[in-house]
C-alpha cells in the first residue's frame, strides 16, 4: 500500500466520500498523479487534485495542471456536431455527402451522420499509413479520407472509429461552417471559451508544455499488482500479430507510444478525438452545462433531449474493434451491461485510453470529470474512475 497524499482542493457537503476514494486511489490503485471534479449545472460540487505530474514524483500536480485526455476529447467533438446540429447546419439522420460530395466514393453515398459518429460506417482504418506531419494538410487529407473504402457494411456492425473518428467529423464541420472552421477551433470559441474549460484540441503555441503532465506506462510487477484484470488480450494479439480490426483502427495514423504524448509534435497538430489536453476541472464543466442545461453551450433544447435519450442498440452490440459489447449514441458512449456510469441510461459521455472519463448525467444533472498521468490499461470502465463515480452517484442519490 502507498502513502496516502496530500490532497488539494474543495468538497461540497455531502460529497466527501469522492475524496475518500479518490485518496484511495493513490493508496490502493498506484495513482501518481491526478484530478477529478463534479458539476452540478455550473455550480463545482468536488474539484480536487493531488500526486505529481512527473514520473519520478518530484514536481507535484497543480490546481492548473493539464494531460492528454486521448478519447475522452471525442466527446467535446460530439458536442461541436451537437452544435451544429443546433444551428441547423447537420442533420443527424442526414447523409455525409449532401454536405461532402466526395465522401460519396466507394458505396459511402448512404452513410448517415448518426452513422459515422456512431462508429458504424466502416471507416475505423486507412489502407495509406499517415505520418503525424501529414494531418496538418487539410486538403490532402480531406481526400484520403473520402476515398477510404468501408471496411464492413456502412449501418450493419459497429466498430470503435480510435483514431479515425475526429478526422471525419473535423472535415465535415469544416464543410457546412459558415466562417470555415477546423473543429478545434470552433470547440476553443464556441464551447470552451463560454464554458472557461481549460482544455484545447491540439494544443496553442503560447501554452506552455510546463504545466503538462508527464504520462507514465504501467509496467511491470504493477501490471499484476493493478492492472492484470483488465488487460485487453484479444486486442494486444491483434496489433501483435498485425492484423485484424483492432490493428487497423488503433495504429494509423502513427501517434507513437502513449507515455510519449506529451511531446509538442504530437499535441500541437489538430487532431479531434484523439489528442485533447485539459483537465478533470474542463471535462466537467462542460458536460455539468449540458447536464444541468446552464445555457452556457449553444445546444437547442431539443438536441439536448436527442442527447439524454435512453438508446437501443441498432446494430450488434458486439464491438468490431474493441470486442467488447458497447453502445454509441450521437459521437457519446452510453451506459451498458458492465460498464455503466451515471444514474440511469440517460447519462452519456467518452473514455479516454489510460482510464480519463467525462460524462453527463441529466437525471441528477451532474457532470463528471476524471484525469491521470498513470495509463492503465482497461479498454473501457478503469477502477479508478470506477471507484469514483461510485462514490459520486452514493453521494448524488443518497
């Protein structure tokens, strides 16, 4: 067992069984560094931080401390299509191509925006290996990603879209966007700058790499001491034997390994869903205005509702990439079988690899964020995060 640390921050009445476990996190779950924050509508319920944002545990994580989030951004890009949406720019049950003709290449023709966003088009890997360097060149890559022929029938199966998802959903904003915009750029001004979320897609030259968290493999004797439950076999043997969907989807484009994504080559590129860098404070400011319908984010009523939807499963709930059973819902994952957050199937929101969370639970009109430099290695639902939204949903109903 490690010491317990010093934990910082404030704690609503009521609320202090989140601290507990968050504490116990450091003490049982080999936490190094960490935040986590509730919001109920605007008004911040826990906001705590605690550890060291580097490896060797010298240089302590600070109220401001930002690290990747990974896909945990994937749902800061659904709510900019919800955005869209709102405006009547997208239609959900839309095709891509009325807005992107060439998406129409290769039978796409009748893929819908629910379907992209929901995983279900076919489009989780590219036959062309893409550098780092190339995402930068919008044109080109707008084309690359019209030409990919679907890997499985658009509609029929679901497959998790890792690493392709934000590149589809950056161009199609871009597309029917009045004033042109990349859709980390319109997250920073239409979502984050209203809402005073310290989080970025792709990440300004003027912020400082500082005050970003040093990521940390799980290695070793603390793979069996943490992590051995969760370990994802069928995936490893996957990108081990350089083959099947899993392979495909989580390695092109080359972000290189995890721990290294702190580097300004991979955080300053633009790269929605996928290269996100903020803090639990962020994450939960967000889905706590969506949650509790504050007004700070330009979501309709209406598109709200679509949001919290309780949802049935339109395809398999088997997951082509992850396999593993899951549920997509608007660019969102939502509550299933055993991985389930929130109080009941109207909460939605995104995971983030190593084990970041964010999500919205309408119902008790909470939002919840998670953040780490430690990356565990569950797929889905990491005991840390686990064992704090437990205590928060004890809190939130009790």
């Amino acid at each position: 067992m490690s010491p317990a640390p010093s934990v910082h921050g404030d704690v609503a009445a009521g609320f202090g069984p989140v601290a507990d476990a968050f504490r116990r996190n450091f003490t049982s779950h080999g936490e190094i560094g960490a935040a986590v924050a509730v919001y109920a509508g605007g008004e911040p319920l826990v906001d705590l931080w605690a550890g060291h944002r580097d490896r060797a545990r010298a240089v302590p994580w600070e109220r401001d401390t930002i690290v990747p989030v990974f896909s945990s951004s994937k749902g800061m890009s659904a709510f900019t299509i919800a955005t869209a949406v709102s405006r009547g720019l997208l239609d959900y049950d839309a095709p891509v191509a009325k807005y992107w003709p060439e998406f129409a290449a290769h039978g796409k023709d009748r893929i819908t925006v629910r379907q992209l966003i929901d995983h279900q088009a076919g489009l989780s890997g590219l036959d062309r290996v893409v550098k780092l360097s190339e995402l930068g060149d919008r044109e080109s890559l707008a084309a690359l990603l019209a030409a990919q022929k679907p890997m499985w029938e658009p509609g029929t199966r679901h497959g998790y879209h890792a690493l392709t998802l934000g590149l589809y959903q950056s161009e199609l904003l871009r597309r029917v966007d009045p004033a042109g915009r990349s859709l980390g750029r319109f997250f920073a001004e239409e979502i984050a700058a209203p809402v005073g979320a310290d989080l970025f897609i792709g990440l300004p030259e003027d912020e400082s790499l500082d005050r970003v968290a040093q990521l940390s493999a799980t290695k070793g004797l603390d793979i069996l001491r943490y992590e051995l439950a969760d370990i994802p076999l069928r995936i490893g043997a996957e990108v081990y034997a350089k083959r099947g969907h899993a392979y495909a989807a989580l390695t092109n484009p080359r972000p290189g390994a995890p721990a290294r994504a702190t580097r300004r080559e991979f955080l300053g590129i633009e790269w929605p869903g996928m290269n996100g860098v903020g803090n639990a404070r962020a994450l939960a400011r967000v889905y706590g205005a969506a949650a509790g319908r504050t007004g700070a984010l330009p979501l309709s009523d209406d598109v709200l509702d679509l949001l919290a939807a309780p949802t049935v499963d339109s395809v398999p709930a088997a997951d082509l990439v992850l396999h593993t059973k899951s549920r997509y819902h608007l660019g969102f994952r939502k509550s299933r079988g055993s991985f389930r957050f929130g109080s009941d199937k109207r909460a939605y929101g995104t995971t983030g690899l190593g084990g970041s969370f964010g999500f919205a639970d309408p119902t008790t009109g909470l939002g919840f964020g998670y953040t780490m430099n430690r990356l565990g290695m569950a797929i889905l639902d990491d005991v840390r995060s686990r064992n704090l939204r437990t205590a928060v949903l004890d809190c939130a109903t009790r």
